[in-house]
C-alpha cells in the first residue's frame, strides 16, 4: 500500500471506523424513544446512512417521510411502521421544490436530514444541466431546505445536514462547487460542497431554523462501495454498520445542543472541520455561495416553468 494511503488510513481509521464507534462507548449510551408525535423528511432514504436514520427514527416513534427515487426500495420502506415514502429524483432542483411544497402542505417538520449526496469520478450533468453531484449534494439540499423554510414548514424544526470527513480537502470555494469537465476531480467538489454544507448550517441557524452539519463516519454502503472502492477493500470488514452512521443523526435531534458555528459533528460531540492547514483560510465568504445557489434555483425554477 502506497505510503501516503497508510498515512491516510493511519490517521483517520481509529475513529472513522467502526472501532472509533465502539471505543467512544456509543453502543452503551442507548437513545431511548425521543420522536413520538415528531414528523421527519429524510432524503437518501431507499439505502445506507439515510435509510438506517428514517428506521432509527420510526423506530423511537416519528412518523418519517423517506424520500427516493427507486420504486422496490420506496416498497420495501412503505412497509415498516410509522415510514412513508416519497418519490422525488433529487438530482432535480424542480423535484426538491415540488418535495418542499407537497411536504408544506402536508404541515410542520420537527427534522429535516439533508442525507442525500454521492462522489463521482467522472464529469456528468444533472438533468437541469448542472454538474452532476453538485445539484444532488448541495444545490439540491439549498432549494429543499429554504422553500421549506419560506413555506414556514420549519418553524420549531431543526435541520441536520450529511457532510464527510471528505470536506478536510477543501476550504470553503466558490470554484470547486462546478468544475468544467476538463479539470474536473470529484474528491475536491465532493470536498467543496460538504465544506460549504457547514456555511448553509450556519446561515439556516441565523435564520432561526437550528442547523447541525454532521460526519457519520465510514459506513458500508451502496455509496463507498462504488465511490471508494479502495476504502471498501482495505476497511471494509471494520466499516460502521448502517445504524452507527446514522448514530448522531437521532443523537442531535433527540438532544437538540446548541449551535456551534463552524462545528462538524461526529461521534455525539462537535468537532473540528479543519485536519490540514490548507482548508482553514476560506477562499470566498459564504454569501458568495448563497448567491450562486439562489441564481442556479432561480435558473432551474424558470427553465422549468417555462418548458
Ligand atoms: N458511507 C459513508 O462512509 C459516508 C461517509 C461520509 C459521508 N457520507 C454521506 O452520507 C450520505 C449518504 O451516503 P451513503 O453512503 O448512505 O450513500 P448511498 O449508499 O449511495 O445511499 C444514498 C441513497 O440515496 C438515493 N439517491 C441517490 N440519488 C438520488 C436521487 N437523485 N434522488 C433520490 N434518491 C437518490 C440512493 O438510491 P438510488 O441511487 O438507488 O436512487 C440511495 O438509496 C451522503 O451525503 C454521503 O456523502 C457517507
């Protein structure tokens, strides 16, 4: 193994991995039943980390909209207590809107999981034309989350967004968020979007809707196993399971801490969002990116309306 890979997996394995999760004590510190009466929207939720939250919560009493694309997953979730599903392709900023007004009119949230979102090493487009994985990992969750907000629908939410130890490669950059095919790298737009993921859960707490940003850890799904097939053949017999993923997820929604500005929570606790000195001088300020994503919604929402 090449010796940069050991350094990588020597520094991040104790914790990301499942040991991290065992020797923090987590399996002993049970949750307990935290959701009754609570009413959920989970995206990502036909497979791995999302899948495993929308379960936890049902399982502690929320009724929990999981939200996918795949009909025989959305199936199989339609048959566990107190889940329904929704079909919605979030790649699709014209789907993420949709979602947020039939949820609205369903009524309030009490939890919003910003879970979807993928690594891809080739260049591709969404349908609406954007790059690919930053209309599902960031764009996506932007337009979902403030008309969801704007509809009033979070009004005593609380908002849990899924970012990745992944976002140590990036500060936070307007640059990275959609790179042209021919510069294109994956691990740095996976990076910049979860970096920018953190300034989102700032501006929503401002807000006055409480936002978490969140690292699950490395988690044996669908997802690494075909974004990080490296990672899944060396680590993959000590990968976390599905349930210790999703572990501070149900954790921050039963708990409600305060808001740490700049915080990535993992393991139940806040934690640092820099583990390089390259990432800690921000390249633009967060407004920057907030306009970008309100300018590629607009764009969306008018090229749909108008087809
Ligand atoms: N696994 C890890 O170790 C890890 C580590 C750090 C962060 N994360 C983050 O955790 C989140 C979940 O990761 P995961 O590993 O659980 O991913 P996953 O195994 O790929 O699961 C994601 C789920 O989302 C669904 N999905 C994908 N595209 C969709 C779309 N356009 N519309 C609706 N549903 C869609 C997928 O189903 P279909 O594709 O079948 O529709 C799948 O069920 C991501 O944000 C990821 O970046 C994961």
């Amino acid at each position: 193994m090449p010796s940069k890979l050991l350094n990588f997996y020597g520094r991040f394995a104790p914790s990301f991995t499942a040991a991290g999760f065992i020797l923090r004590g987590l399996p002993l510190q049970p949750i307990g039943r935290a959701f009754e009466k609570q009413t959920w929207l989970v995206t990502g939720a036909t497979g791995g980390i999302g899948r495993a939250i929308a379960l936890g919560a049902a399982r502690r009493g929320a009724i929990v909209y999981a939200v996918g694309r795949n009909p025989e997953a959305l199936a199989s979730l339609e048959r566990v207590p107190g889940v329904k599903s929704l079909k919605y392709d979030l790649d699709r900023v014209a789907d993420n809107l949709a979602l947020a007004e039939h949820v609205a009119s369903i009524g309030r949230l009490d939890v919003l999981v910003n879970n979807v979102g993928r690594l891809e090493h080739a260049y591709k487009t969404s349908p609406e034309g954007f790059e690919s994985t930053y209309a599902i990992n960031l764009l996506g969750h932007f337009a979902l989350t403030e008309r969801l907000i704007e509809l009033g629908a979070l009004r005593d939410g609380l908002i849990i967004n899924m970012a990745s130890g992944g976002l140590y490669n990036s500060a936070l950059s307007l640059r990275r968020l959609e790179q042209s095919p021919a510069k294109y790298s994956g691990v740095m737009a996976y990076a910049a979007h979860k970096r920018a993921q953190l300034a989102l859960s700032d501006k929503w707490t401002e807000q006055g809707v409480p936002a978490y940003t969140m690292h699950p850890g490395w988690v044996a799904t669908d997802g690494v196993r075909s974004s990080l097939p490296d990672l899944n053949r060396h680590l993959g017999w000590v990968l976390r399971s599905g349930a210790q993923g999703a572990d501070t997820a149900l954790w921050l929604a039963a708990r409600r801490p305060a808001h740490r500005p700049g915080a990535l929570w993992f393991d139940r606790a806040p934690r640092s969002a820099h583990a390089y000195p390259h990432s800690e001088a921000p390249e633009v300020e967060p407004e920057a990116i907030f306009a970008k994503l309100a300018a590629d919604v607009a764009k969306a929402a008018a090229s749909s309306s108008a087809a």
